[in-house]
C-alpha cells in the first residue's frame, strides 16, 4: 500500500512549468507550439499523424495503432530506429506529403522544429492541425516534450508512466564509478559533439565526462576534429557512431598515427549503434545505460532494449 501511494504521489506531482500534468486534458485546449503557433485541439485526437523519429516512438508507446494515421518512413529502418520491430506491415509510412495529409485530413499531425516550413503553411492553410514540437537535447526537455504530447493526445497519465520508468530505469541500472572516465565522440568524418547535442547528454549521464562539451560548433552541435586535436584531448574512451562490424573501430584501433591515445592503449573504443545514438525520445535512457554498461561493465552484454 506504502508504494502504491508513493507512485501515485510521485505521478501527481510530474508538472512542467505550463502546464500540470496531473490530470488527464480538459478539451478545448491551446498551446503554442515551437514555431510560436497557437495550435487549438476542439477534441481529444483520434487520428494522428507522425512525422519525426520522436513523435513516432512516443505515439507507439501512447496510442492504440488504430489512432495513429501514419509514422515517418525512417522509423521502419531497422540501422536507425529502435522501434523498427515493433512497426506492424498495417501501419502507414510516410514522409511530409502535404497531399496525402490533406486527403486524410488527421485531427493532428506532430512534426518537427526542422520541418519543412512552406508544407506547414500549407497544411495549416488546408485547416490541418500541425503542431510543432521543439527539437531539444537534454534529459529534463526530452521528459517535458514526452509530457507535452500526451497532453496533446489525452494521455497524460501513460506520459507520465513512461517518464516514470525512464527514471526508474536510470536509477537502478547506471554504474556510479568511482572516478568518471573522460570521452569523446568521434565520427568517420572527424567530427564530435558538444553541449548542443543529444549524444553529450548520452555520455554526461552515462557518468562520462565530454572533453568538447563546451567547444563552439555548428548549429546541430558538430565540432570538426583533426587527429592532431584528439591526440591533444587525449580521451579514456572513445564512442564511435554505427555497430563493430562498420569497420571503423577496427581503422582506429591499428590507426599507426592514434597509437599513444589513452581509450586506443585501453581498447576504450565503443560503438554506439545509430538507433540509440539517434534517439530524442524516453529510449534515451537506454542509450545511456548501454554506454555507462559498455564502458564500466565491460564484460557484460548490454541490451540495446
């Protein structure tokens, strides 16, 4: 009884600073959204469309398939989708086709902050309810936009469930080291990540510590690094994007130029495959535990799952 009270407490109290998220929607409902747009639902949705990697897994975990008109073809593509298994032949894939929406015509479409903003115009001039969601990198943003959208949809209460167990998942599963190891992300076209990124909130929360995390890079939070830079930072563990068998692990561990770096010395050289790497969504968690695992539990196998 103690522990039911205490999930119950600890549900209720999951609010963003907007919107509380205690209770399920009271419909009509207006919110703005990432392009400053004031997006009103008359309704609860039972029709909605999915175009980004992120509403696509969350709306999988949300929604009953009958409510969900499409997803966006990649996440069928089993190299970047961590949810490519669970994707019924059924379900529709579709990339932003103004057209077809339109025919359609769903209660809601969810997009991205990067999507095409003339196809927006233009569904929106159609009378379609396009709702934006902001592109966000860290652990707590990713938590309020999974809230976010069960509030759109009138599922706050399995929003909050699937935030709860993410937390849950974090508490119990990530080794605390003793002494945090350094890293850096490095990419078969010399590039690494900063702040601005979800792969820095990966590693910062799998107990490692970023060496470039507060180097200026480009929008998407890419900085070009030479060898001559990585030899300077001299990393514990290097985190390659892809699977082993990409062969770039392999260039990098007989690489004659690296051969005095620490994580090469250490055979600290991790792949993290593109479906996690890839991830904005609750499976962030997982991405964290299976790098915390594949750096301080070696020896184990982590599940990408």
């Amino acid at each position: 009884m103690y522990r039911l009270l205490k999930n119950l407490f600890f549900i209720g109290c999951l609010c963003s600073s907007s919107i509380c998220l205690s209770a399920e929607t009271s419909y009509p409902i207006t919110i703005i959204d990432a392009s400053q747009h004031a997006v009103t639902l008359p309704k609860m949705p039972t029709r909605v469309d999915s175009k980004s990697m992120f509403s696509d897994q969350v709306l999988m975990a949300l929604l009953p398939l009958k409510n969900i008109t499409s997803l966006s073809r990649l996440s069928k593509d089993e190299t970047y989708s961590i949810i490519a298994d669970q994707i019924p032949a059924s379900l529709p894939l579709r990339d932003l086709n103004v057209e077809r929406i339109i025919a359609e015509h769903p209660d809601l479409v969810l997009v991205a902050s990067w999507s095409d903003g003339p196809k927006i115009a233009q569904l929106r001039a159609a009378g379609i309810k396009v709702f934006v969601i902001k592109t966000v990198y860290s652990l707590q943003n990713i938590e309020k936009n999974i809230l976010l959208v069960g509030k759109l949809v009138n599922k706050t209460t399995a929003a909050t469930a699937v935030v709860a167990t993410m937390k849950q998942k974090l508490k119990q599963q990530i080794i605390i080291p003793e002494k945090q190891l350094t890293a850096i992300e490095y990419t078969p076209w010399g590039a690494s990540s900063n702040h601005n990124s979800t792969i820095n909130t990966i590693i910062s929360h799998a107990q490692l510590k970023n060496v470039i995390a507060y180097t200026s890079g480009d929008k998407f939070g890419q900085v070009p690094i030479a060898k001559e830079q990585l030899l300077s930072l001299n990393p514990d563990v290097i985190i390659i994007p892809g699977a082993d068998s990409d062969g770039f692990k392999q260039q990098l561990l007989h690489d004659p130029a690296l051969q005095t770096l620490t994580a090469i010395r250490d055979r600290r050289v991790i792949s993290l495959p593109h479906s996690l790497r890839s991830t904005d969504s609750q499976y962030i968690a997982d991405a964290i535990i299976y790098l915390n695992h594949k750096v301080y539990q070696p020896h184990a196998q982590p599940s990408i799952h």
